[in-house]
C-alpha cells in the first residue's frame, strides 16, 4: 500500500454506507473510494455514479479479488459482517466494519484472530468513540473534575411509526440492543470499564425481538449504571456520569454531540468543541493514521473493547431471551 494515498471499497449502498462515503470526501486528498460492492448490479452502479467511484461489482468477492482497494468499510446488515470481514482479512485487506461488528463475542473473537494471523488492521466501526466531543468529555472526566465516577446513565430509545424492517426481524439481527444498547453500553464501557456483575429485563414482541430493554451494571469500587435502549418511546437520549464533585453530559443523541455540560460547585458550563461533516469522517481518519503507521488495531477502537461490549450483549441477550439464527448453545462464552 502507498503511503499516499488509501484507496477504499465501500460493501454495501444503504444509508449508512452512503453517510460514510459522503464524509470522506471531508479527509485529504488521501483517501479515495476507488471500488463499491452491492447485490444488485444496478445498485452498485448507482452508488458508483453518485460518487464517482471507477469500479462497481454486484458480489463483494469481486471487489475483494479486484486488486483495487487497500482498506474496506462493511455497511451491509449485521449477520452479514462476520463472513465479509473475515474474508477480506484473510486476503490481506484491512476492515472498518460496522457495529455490531459480529451477532457473537466469539465472532469477534475469531476475526481478531484472523486480522492478527493474516497481520492486517481490523476496526468496528463505533464511531462515537471518534467523535472529538465525545473524545472531550472523556479526557474531561480522566482529569477529576467531578471527582470518582460513581453513577452513569445513558439511553438511546427513539420511536417511529414505520421502522426499517430490518429492526424488526430476528434473522437480520433485529431489535432495539444491536442498533440502539450498543451506544450506552460502550459510553458506560468507556466510563467504568467491564463490570462485575449485570442484570437485564426485556420487553420482547412475539417474534423474540427486543422492543424495550433495561440495564443495571455494578462495579467493584462501588460504581452503578441504569442503561436503557428501545424503539417504543421517544427518551430523553442523553448519557451522564456522576462523582462526588458534580457531573458531565452529553445532551440529546449523545452518540454524537455537537457539546457538553459540566456541572462542579463553580456551577454549569457548556463545553463546545469544534465538528464537522456527519462524523464518520473522524473513525476514517483514525484508521487510515494507523494502516499508515502498521498497525493492526486502531487505537481509538480497541479490539478489547469491541468484544468486551459484544460479551456484555451476549450476556444481556441471554438474560432477556433474544436469540438470532446461528446463535451458540453455549450463549455469551
């Protein structure tokens, strides 16, 4: 790979992958989108013609074979990530995926085992680690402003009358813990690290998918968490960690703030810290840094922590009864 330039395949022409090819555009003149790959033809030359992209394939095998692309962004379904990451690991490609990055902790697992053996850089695409507000407000809480973190809450609940259908179908990874829980759970993750013991309930429709979900996460040194995720109510959608000395919280859709709010006994005070674009940029910029510095792990988007989150899914999945097709019998080890 030249060190000029990263050219990258884009798997998948939903909106997700539209939003991230859009913000690349932001980045130097370093980053090129020089492949797509969808299901349809048509689709993949679309999205080629939107973006002026050179090559356009109708399977991702081809892209993967074509010889033109240095790093590839997953923005297909969930169940389909695991086997197109870990093909493109074991051709040598370096992978940004999109979270969950697998259905399984053990997924994960198998695909850092992979990128390690085949030495190319894997990455979940968790974006609100990237993000520099979010990035802020943890170097913020790193400096004792507010003293121990002892509490957190977070949610991400939001309702439509009409949802993606892919929200709501078992098979696809549906339900409100996967798009949703994700968030608050890596913002506690980030906050507190792995903890000790956790308690989920569930509110699940007839189909088994997860509608509504509740969280309760202890600590060792004594800390807590109340995580919430859903796709019933319309919640407040904010995150906030609490000390003996005050509190710092991202406002309403937290996983990507444009500020936040710190509140010691000097009073209130908004913190705002400049961004731009939609924000996928930031995760982009982040691991083409680290394919150009060799490395096999982004460090904003540690391995560590994309299977410790997904091991706290399994966990939360099999204490509320949501399984997906292919699921181990041995759920969340």
């Amino acid at each position: 790979m030249g060190v000029d330039r990263v050219r990258w395949g884009i798997v998948a022409t939903g909106n997700i992958s539209t939003s991230f090819t859009r913000d690349l555009k932001l980045l130097p003149d370093d980053a090129v989108v020089t492949a797509v790959a969808s299901r349809s033809q048509a689709n993949a030359d679309r999205f080629a013609a939107e973006f002026g992209i050179g090559h356009a394939y109708d399977d991702y095998r081809r892209l993967l074979d074509s010889g033109e692309v240095d790093v590839i962004y997953i923005g297909t379904p969930h169940p389909q990530h695991y086997a197109v990451a870990r093909a493109a690991l074991q051709a040598g490609i370096a992978v940004l995926c999109e979270k969950p990055v697998t259905l399984t902790a053990k997924q994960a697992r198998d695909l850092v085992a992979v990128a390690a053996e085949h030495r190319t850089l894997f990455a979940e695409a968790m974006w609100m680690r990237t993000n520099p507000v979010v990035q802020a407000f943890f170097t913020d809480l790193a400096s004792g402003v507010i003293g121990e973190p002892r509490q957190v809450v977070a949610d991400f609940a939001f309702h439509k009358p009409t949802l993606p259908a892919r929200l709501l179908d078992p098979a696809l990874g549906g339900g409100s813990l996967m798009d949703g829980g994700i968030y608050p759970m890596t913002f506690t993750y980030m906050a507190l690290g792995r903890p000790t013991e956790v308690k989920a309930v569930g509110a699940l429709n007839e189909d088994g998918v997860d509608l509504n979900v509740a969280m309760a996460w202890r600590y060792d040194s004594g800390a807590v968490a109340a995580l919430t995720c859903g796709l019933r109510s319309q919640n407040p959608w904010t995150a906030a960690v609490s000390g003996s000395e005050g509190s710092l919280l991202l406002p309403h859709r937290f996983h990507h703030p444009e500020y936040y709010v710190r509140r010691t006994a000097a009073g209130e005070e908004r913190i705002d810290v400049p961004t731009h674009g939609l924000g996928y940029h930031y995760e982009a910029g982040d691991v083409m840094r680290a394919l150009r510095d060799g490395l096999l792990e982004v460090p904003t988007l540690p391995h560590a922590g994309t299977i410790d989150v997904l091991e706290l899914l399994d966990e939360t999945r099999r204490q509320i009864g949501v399984r997906y097709p292919g699921d181990d019998e041995d759920l969340g080890g």
